[in-house]
C-alpha cells in the first residue's frame, strides 16, 4: 500500500466475516459482506491495516465468505491441492481444475462462448432462438473491447511482479526460500536500525561543531 509491504503470520491469524444490508428507495435491500484480516508492516509491526480479502462487497452473503475462508485454510494448512472436502490429494483433483479454469476464465473467452451458443442450438435440432442470435452479434460488437481488455490484462500480469519489494519477489519462484517474511523480520529490522545508526555516524561527524 503506497509503495510499503503489509503481511500477516499464519501462525494465529484471525479473520472476520460479516453481511450487512444497504437500503434506497431505488433499489430496495442489498446484500453486503467482507471478509477481512489484519496485516502488519513489514520492519514496524505496530502499523497495521485491515485487508478486505472478498473483493467488491456487493452481493456478497455469509456462507460465501466463509466458503472463501475455509479455502484459504485449505490452501495455507494443506498445500495447493486438496478435493471438495479439503481432502489432501497428490495431484490437481478435478475440484482443482475446475477452480483454476474458472479464475482463468476472461471476458474474451466469455464473448467466444456466447459466439458458440447458435451452434449447439442448431446441433440440438430445435432451431435457433432470439436469445442465442442476441448473444452472437453481441460477441461480434463487443469483440474490440474484449480483446484490448485480454491484452492490458495479459502485460498488468507481466508486469506486476516488478512492483514487488525484492523481498516478495524472492518468494515468487516455485523453487525459492521457504522462510517466511516473520522469520526474517527482526533481521530486517536490525539491518534498517544499523544502517540509520551507520548514517547518524557519519552525520556527526561531518557536521561542524
């Protein structure tokens, strides 16, 4: 956040859920909920931020953020692949796969699956209806935004592991360091505090007295 890197140890880590509802007279009662945790910064342990793990809060209900929870558990305590029960397996499971697909999925795939509807209508024998016809020019209109979207996504990935401090970035290969940022804290810490104490230092004693 602002160019400073917050994180939180896995160790005893706390979450909270909670829906609330916002009501206009437009619109009438929608549903809201967060999931969120506490993260430290890294070298000043005091500051501290509240991270809204959920996303858009908008429609979200309590059964979701819990599910979200207990995935992330999953992941953390078990490893990246584990079934629909939170079953270890040893390989992707089909409940893996599945998740994967999904998160991959973007709005160009979703314009070329429209673009398909009119075939699997014609292969069903039933003729085509409005709504596949609907969806078919639409996929050929919306195209141009699709892609352009698909490609700025494709070089933000890219692109994003640069932003990275060095130490996040270290931890970004599959085969890096298995420590994690609160087992090398407090050395960070003391370097930080040596290094400030190296340029008082040399500030005393190049100030004239």
């Amino acid at each position: 956040m602002k160019g400073e890197l917050y994180h939180a140890p896995w160790d005893g880590i706390e979450a909270v859920a909670y829906e609330y509802s916002i009501v206009n007279q437009y619109s009438g009662a929608i549903a809201h909920g967060n999931l969120e945790v506490i993260l430290q910064k890294f070298g000043a342990p005091d500051s501290r931020i509240a991270l809204n793990l959920s996303g858009v809060p908008s429609g979200k209900r309590m059964h979701t953020l819990v599910g979200m929870w207990e995935y992330l558990k999953c992941f953390m305590t078990i490893g990246p692949w584990f079934d629909e029960r939170g079953e270890k397996t040893t390989t992707r499971s089909s409940f893996i796969e599945e998740g994967l697909k999904a998160g991959d999925a973007s709005s160009l795939d979703l314009l070329m699956e429209e673009r398909s509807l009119i075939g699997r209508e014609k292969q069903e024998g039933n003729g085509v209806s409005g709504t596949a016809f609907i969806h078919w020019l639409g996929s050929y209109f919306f195209f141009p935004v699709a892609l352009g979207e698909f490609c700025v996504q494709k070089i933000d990935r890219m692109r994003s592991k640069k932003h990275w401090p060095e130490v996040v970035q270290e931890r970004l290969d599959p085969n890096g360091p298995t420590t994690r940022l609160i087992d090398i804290e407090e050395n960070y810490m003391a370097q930080k505090q040596q290094q400030l104490n190296d340029l008082h230092e040399r500030m005393r004693k190049t100030l004239p007295r």
